[in-house]
C-alpha cells in the first residue's frame, strides 16, 4: 500500500466507523464507487471486532508483564 | 550510560526549562538510563514472582523525573515525547532479548491482562514494533500518535498538544491506527501477505 492509497483508505474507515453499522454499505458504495480495491481494504479493516476496536492498545505498554 | 553524573536530571530539566537547548542534549541519556533501570528492575520483579503485576514504568520515570513543577508545556510535551520513544526502544530491546534467551518456551512478554479484553492480553511487542515502522512509511504521524498514546501514555488531549493537531483528529487517527496494526500484526501471525 502506498502513503496516497492509505490515507484514502483511512479516511473511508474513519467516516465509516462514525455511522451506524446498518449504514455503512450505502456509504461504501458511495464512497468507494468502482474502485474495488480501496472497497476491499476498507471492508476488511471494518471487519475487526467492536471488542478489538475498543480493546487493542487501549491499556498503555507499561501494563507490561511477564508470563511463563 | 550517564555521562555527567555531577549533573543531575533535576537540574538538567531545571535548565533546559530556563532554555538551555543543550542540557536538553545532556538529558536524553539520563532519561534513557533511568526508564532502563526502572525497565530492568520491574522485569525482574516480575520474573522472580512469576506472576503478572502492572507495572508502571513511565508513570514512575515521569514521577522521578518531573517533580518539580510547573513546567512549561512545550518543554514537558517534547520531554513526553522523547520518553515514550525511549519507552518503546527498551520495552522492545527487553521483548527481543527475551525471546532470544528462550526460544522453544518459557517466558513470553505479554500485556497484563487484570482489565483488557482478551485480543489484547498477548501481544507481541516486537511485532508491533515492526507494524509501527510500517506504519509511519504510511502515515509518520499516526505512528507518533500510538507512540505517545500507548508507549508514552499520553491522552488524546496531551498528545494532540504535543503534535499541533486537534484532539479530533488524534482521535479519529489513533482509532484508524489501532484497526490498522491489528490487522496488520494478525495478518503477519498468519504469513498472510
């Protein structure tokens, strides 16, 4: 993916992930039009977990422990 | 590797907030020795106990290190920022020496799972150091964005501070971000192009 490619798709996930999830194909297929590709990563980047989005790095690294 | 030692971190903060640039200088490996020591010790600590603690490793340096206040923010936000680059660089160091010194079981650096959900109880900090780098190819500043946030602990509203950007779009970066390096460290476990 290059830096023009990311920042596209970022900003359809980022307006994507405002809506409600039963609004989001309607936006996709306005906002991604033909380009399947930019379709396709923002649908598997939309795709994670609610629990992942509201999870993941969310408890700071110095929450750092050792385990065997 | 602490140079001056005639020179306290104390007073090379207390300089560098007068605006001597070049304590500023000076400081970084005193702040780098000292994450290190309090980075070692808790390692330690929880190895010999074999169980999980939080541990609060930049809460403590911040502690040791900026107790006189006030400071001004430019100062304190740039000096947040080097910490938590610092932070990064020596939780990894310890992450990579580990798996070095294991490799085929044993211990294994994991966050600490008292209050996360279980996608985030075991995370592999060197592969998110790698995705990390990634990322800023992509986008420099949503990599600083994770940096302050989940290496230095900064909130939404210190890090956009630091960065010069709205707390919004802080938000909506860190959230793009975060989705971004799951799927990228998920995808990296599984060899998946």
């Amino acid at each position: 993916m290059t830096p023009e490619e990311w920042q596209q798709v970022r900003e359809v996930v980022a307006d994507a992930l405002e809506l409600k999830p039963e609004d989001r194909p309607a936006f996709l297929d306005r906002a991604c039009s033909a380009d399947h590709s930019l379709r396709r990563d923002v649908e598997r980047l939309l795709s994670t977990s609610d629990e992942v989005r509201f999870s993941f790095l969310q408890s700071s690294a110095f929450r750092v422990g050792l385990t065997p | 590797v602490a140079e001056k030692t005639s020179e306290p971190v104390s007073e090379l903060l207390a300089k560098w907030r007068a605006g001597d640039k070049e304590s500023f200088r000076r400081l970084v490996p005193l702040v780098y020795h000292e994450l290190h020591r309090l980075a070692h010790y808790h390692v330690r600590r929880e190895r010999a106990d074999h169980t999980l603690q939080t541990t609060a490793l930049v809460d403590e340096a911040y502690l040791c290190l900026m107790k006189q206040e006030p400071t001004d923010f430019e100062n304190r936000a740039h000096f947040f920022a080097v910490c938590a680059k610092l932070m990064r660089e020596i939780l990894v160091q310890y992450a990579r020496r580990r798996n070095a010194a294991k490799r085929g079981g044993g211990y294994k650096l994991t966050l600490d799972g008292s209050v996360v959900l279980p996608e985030s109880r075991n995370l592999d900090l060197i592969a998110l150091d790698d995705a990390l780098q990634e990322l800023a190819r992509l986008d420099p500043q949503q990599s600083r964005i994770v940096e302050l946030r989940f290496f230095g602990g900064l909130s939404i509203e210190e890090a956009s501070q630091v960065l010069s950007i709205s707390p919004a779009t802080v938000k909506r970066y860190w959230t793009t971000a975060r989705v971004w390096l799951h799927d990228q460290i998920s995808r990296a476990e599984r060899h998946d192009p």
